[in-house]
C-alpha cells in the first residue's frame, strides 16, 4: 500500500459498504446540513442574481465519499424535497428536478472515482472530473430547460433574462453566450469551492463514518 493511500485516512477501510440503519441516519443528517446550507447563498459579479452559489454540496460529496454514489444521489435527492416542501416551487418541480440532475453530475462521478482508490489524488480527480462534467450538463440543463422554465414561470420572455446577464456582463447577448459566459463560469466556481472546502475537511470529519 502507498504513502500515500495510508495517510489518506483509515477510516475508510471500515467505512459501511451497505445502507443500513447507522448510515441511514447519517444519510438524514447529511440532508439536513445540506438543506441548512441552501439558505446560505452568495450573489457572483459576473452572474445575474438569481444565480447565487451555496455549499449544499459540501455534504452531499461527503456522503458519496464516506458512503459510496448512491448514499450521496440520496442526499441530494432529500435535500431537494426538504427544499420544495418547505420553501415551495415555482416552475412545478421543473426547476428542482434540474438542480438534481446537476448536483448529481458533480457528486456521483467524484464519488466513483474515489471509490475505487481512496487516495487524495483520486479524490483531487474525482472532484476535477465531477467539476467538468457539471458544467457541461449545467450548461445543457440551463439552456434547454431551466432558462426556459423560469422565463414562462414568470412571464417574460428569454430576451429579459439575456438582458439581466447583458446588465452584468457586456459580453452576454445571446441565449448561448449567457450560458457561456454566466452559467459556465457559475458551475466552475461551485465546483471549485466545494471540492476546496471537502478536499480540507474530510479526512477530519472521516472518522464519524466508521462502524462501532
């Protein structure tokens, strides 16, 4: 075994591979922190303001580390209905079926990868790739469904919303240049910092999913 992989942490040799009732429960408090983190969002110059980055990630790239793929897919997914029970919906489910098509192109293949070597480099890989293909999907989801949703959810046309992206950003004129020069950019950020803030905080935090 490599240096490397030892000073990783030891807790994960003995992490629990099925979802039983410990990793259930921890499954719900990762929901919870999530859900809590939602709250906390931060407006980026470059973005109109309805594009405001949060860490609710954090917890769900922590779950699919501890516990595997599907354990962080079941983060997300509750946090998701943890926010539209409690704050609501406006594009009838639309808007939040996307956000868990996203949040699980970062989450699950960051998650895979690091499952078959826990290393820091395959976590540092992971995440780079998770990060990638979040902002390929991002772009895709927000350009053929969520722009689209929220401009008939509000009654406007896709022009108004180009024009909020013009308002911060000289260089966005188009549908296509406001994924790429806001949503693009918006997904880079987020997956950079989450993958920031588990890359520093996991290995402390690893030890909670030890089995007793």
């Amino acid at each position: 075994m490599s240096t490397e992989t030892k000073t990783l942490t030891n807790a994960d040799a003995k992490i629990q591979p099925k979802l039983g009732v410990k990793a259930l429960v921890q499954i719900g408090m990762l929901s919870a922190i999530a859900f809590i983190l939602m709250m906390f969002e931060i407006p980026l110059p470059f973005a109109p303001t309805f594009y405001k980055i949060d860490l609710s990630e954090v917890p769900v790239l922590v779950g699919c580390f501890a516990m595997g793929p599907m354990a962080g897919v079941l983060v997300e997914l509750v946090k998701i209905l943890l926010n539209f029970v409690m704050t609501g919906t406006s594009t009838a489910g639309v808007g939040e079926i996307a956000n868990f098509i996203i949040g699980c192109s970062f989450c699950v293949p960051a998650g895979l990868i690091y499952r078959k070597n826990r290393t820091r480099k395959s976590a540092l890989i992971g995440m780079a790739t998770g990060t990638l293909l979040m902002i390929v999907i991002g772009c895709f989801v927000n350009g053929f469904v969520l722009l689209p949703t929220y401009a008939k959810a509000f009654g406007m046309p896709i022009d108004a919303l180009v024009g909020m992206g013009t308002a911060v950003n000289s260089h966005i004129t188009s549908l296509s240049t406001f994924v790429m020069f806001a949503v693009a950019p918006f997904n880079l950020v987020k997956g950079i910092v989450v993958s920031l803030v588990v890359f520093l905080i996991y290995k402390k935090i690893s030890p909670i999913f030890r089995i007793r």
